[in-house]
C-alpha cells in the first residue's frame, strides 16, 4: 500500500511541476515573439512581423499535437499560380517538423520532455505568382525536460528562393565576410548592452539566418553559441538584399 500511495503522489506533483514550467516557457515565447511593443521582442527579434497587421497572409498556421510535442507550424497556402513554389516550401517545413518530432522521442527514451514549436514571418516575395523576391521564415523550437531549471529554445531560419529551393547565405550576401561578420556581432552586441562569451570569435560564414521585413540579414545565434543562456537566441544584422 504504501508503495501503492507514493505512486499517486509523484504522478500529480510531475504533471503539476511540468505544468508550472511549461506556463512560463509559453509566457516568455509570447513576450519575445508576439509583443507588438516589446523591448525584448524587438532586440532579439528585429524585423519580423510580430502583429497580424505586419503578415502578408502568405502563410497559415497549423496547429497539430502528437505525442509530448505541440506545434504550431506555418503552412504556405496554395494559390493557381503557386502550387509548386507552395509544395516545396511546405515539404522543406514539413520536414523540420518531423525532425524535431524524432528529437523528442529521443530525448524521452532519456527523460519526459514536453516540445513546442511556434514560427515567424520575415520577408515575403511574390508569394502568389512567385516570380520574384526571398521568402523568409523562422520557426522557433523549444524544449522543457522534467527536472531540468530552464526549457531550452532554437531558433532556425529558413529562406526561399523563386523557385522555392532553400538559400544559403552566400546566395543572399556573396560578398559577406567572416571579418565582416565578426565586427558586426560585436556591433551588435555593444549597441544592445548583450554580454559576449569570452570565446565568442567566429571562424566562418553563418549557415542559419533570415531576411527581415525591413530587408535586413539577420545571423542567428542560438543560446551559449556566443553569448551566455540568459541572454537567448542572439541575432545579428549582417547585411541587407
């Protein structure tokens, strides 16, 4: 019995804890990423659309559950003229999704984590007739492990061209340098009081980015790349198209 008893205690107090944890994960995602006038929003976030009114209605979201994982994914709606511009964007993220599915059932062969998945919408081409222009979205990955103090968060820009084939940074800045970019972090993070690691010199191009509204490259930095945990996801301008 008192085996028995122990067992209906830990079940609730898991689920409560988890509950608690997840609250504030879900509170601080909407903080950062869905603030209309939020000073974090806009320095970890700059040049998405953080207000309905900013979208292009390129894109829907799909809200879809299974398992420990709750995502809430953006799906490029088909148009006439867009069907398979529509098709190999929405298979690029579809994939993304399906990855990060796989992670959480890896990581809870190891422990209960609960994942989420939001995104954001940088710039956006021709999205009808797609004949010109980049496409540009963020989708944002989170995680919360039980017993763990803090969830973790990545970010994960991707960006497409007319054709709807993913693009690389040299595709979009084929001038940028690793010395160029270098300057421009510590530009960054001087100008918005981020604190850098002591080791936080890169070696090469950035491969993970998006294109802002404002049409600004911005390099994505996730959590202790460069800057300590507390500081977030660090993104920083390295050029406009």
């Amino acid at each position: 019995m008192a085996d028995g008893s122990a067992g209906h205690f830990i079940q609730p107090q898991r689920r409560l804890t988890m509950h608690l944890k997840k609250s504030a994960l879900i509170l601080l995602s909407a903080a950062l990423l869905f603030s209309g006038a939020c000073v974090s929003e806009a320095s970890l976030w700059p040049g998405l659309a953080s207000k309905v009114s900013e979208k292009s209605g390129a894109f829907r979201t799909d809200d879809y559950h299974v398992g420990n994982a709750n995502l809430m994914s953006p799906y490029l709606i088909t148009r006439s003229n867009n069907t398979n511009f529509a098709g190999r964007v929405n298979a690029a993220i579809a994939h993304e999704k399906s990855d990060f599915i796989g992670e959480l059932k890896e990581d809870n062969k190891k422990v209960y984590t609960e994942g989420w998945m939001i995104w954001h919408e940088g710039l956006i081409g021709n999205y009808i007739s797609n004949s010109d222009g980049i496409t540009s979205i963020v989708l944002v990955k989170q995680k919360l492990s039980e017993g763990a103090e803090h969830g973790k968060t990545f970010a994960k820009g991707l960006n497409f061209n007319g054709a709807g084939d993913l693009m690389d940074l040299a595709k979009v800045l084929p001038n940028l340098t690793v010395e160029e970019v270098n300057k421009c972090i510590e530009l960054t993070a001087n100008k918005k009081n981020i604190t850098l690691l002591d080791k936080h010199t890169v070696t090469e191009l950035p491969t993970n980015f998006y294109v802002g509204k404002n049409k600004v490259v911005y390099a994505i930095y996730q959590q202790n790349d460069l800057t300590p945990f507390s500081e977030g996801v660090f993104a920083v301008p390295v050029g406009k198209v």
